[in-house]
C-alpha cells in the first residue's frame, strides 16, 4: 500500500487519481517524500538530495535507518518499491544511497546493523574505488545509467564519493 508522508508522524491516504502528479507528494519543506508498506519492512523515499552521512543522520532523525538490503527477498521488495514510485513519478534520473560503507580492512559493511554484506548485487566491476578516490558509500540507480566513463544496470550497486549528493531510502529497523 503506498502512503503518503508529511511529516513521519501524519501518514495519510495517497489521492485517488491515476497518475498522481510530484507536487501531490511535496510536504512543507518542499522535499518529496512517500512510505510504503511492503511484506518485508516500512520505506521512506526522500527525494531530497544529501551527503551520504546527512542522509544516514536524517533516517535516525526519523527514527529509521538509512537502507540495508541483506537478502535477495529485500532486494526484490525495493524492486517492487521502485516500480511504484516510478508509476507514481516520472524521475528516471534517480539515484539512492543505501547504508552499505567500506571501513578498515577493506570490508563492506552495513552501517546500520555493523553486518558485512552477506549479500551483494553489485554492477559488473564494482565495487572500483575508481582513479584511487574514496569510494567508500553504495548507492544504486532506478534505472539504467550510462557515462562516457561507466554504465550501471538498474538497481545494482556502485560505489562513490560519501560527499557527493543523492536521494536516499530510510528504512523501519528490525
């Protein structure tokens, strides 16, 4: 069931239309942002472009958490997620950091949980700490993306630049 959020507190029933428009989604900081309900957890998508650890700060200000996909089930239900926010959106350009970050000994972790990643569905030759930078936060795109320097497949992971800004999924805990 898709929702639509305000604030976290004062869920209300998405509008009855059959292509809602963006704006139906703005809350009063003009950021976009909706829940949803799925078999495996709670989601909220923010469509407010942040740093990776703001976004991690803002999910625990929401008493959330920045996303962890630890099984293929999950990935399936952000799958799922992402079919209906593209339906409900037409924003093909997005991207979305997930809690996934490299710490010592070059291990990838779930800042989250503090969990390696068991499992990974990474695009075809990340993670690459590419020219050396530090790459050390995942995120993942809704769709296909393609550079002169790389091409990433829908909702495979990458690796970047903590500071560089993207949208972000927060998720309920356990």
């Amino acid at each position: 069931m898709l929702r639509i959020a305000n604030k976290l507190e004062d869920i209300t029933e998405a509008p009855k239309i059959s292509t809602p428009k963006e704006d139906n989604f703005l809350n009063n900081n003009n950021t976009f942002e909706f829940t949803m309900k799925t078999d495996c957890k709670d989601y909220l998508i923010v469509k407010k472009k942040r740093s990776w650890s703001n976004a991690k700060e803002n999910c625990e200000s929401r008493k959330m958490q920045l996303l962890s996909i630890e099984t293929e089930e999950e990935q399936n239900c952000i799958y799922n997620l992402k079919k209906k926010y593209t339906a409900a959106v037409n924003d093909s350009e997005a991207i979305f950091w997930i809690s996934g970050r490299l710490v010592p000994k070059n291990r990838w972790i779930w800042s989250s949980t503090g969990a390696n990643l068991s499992y990974t569905n990474w695009s075809k030759g990340m993670p690459d700490r590419w020219l050396n930078l530090n790459e050390e936060c995942i995120y993942f795109p809704l769709n296909n993306r393609t550079t002169k320097m790389y091409s990433i497949t829908e909702m495979q992971w990458n690796d970047a630049v903590c500071a560089q800004i993207f949208y972000y999924l927060c998720e309920s805990p356990d």
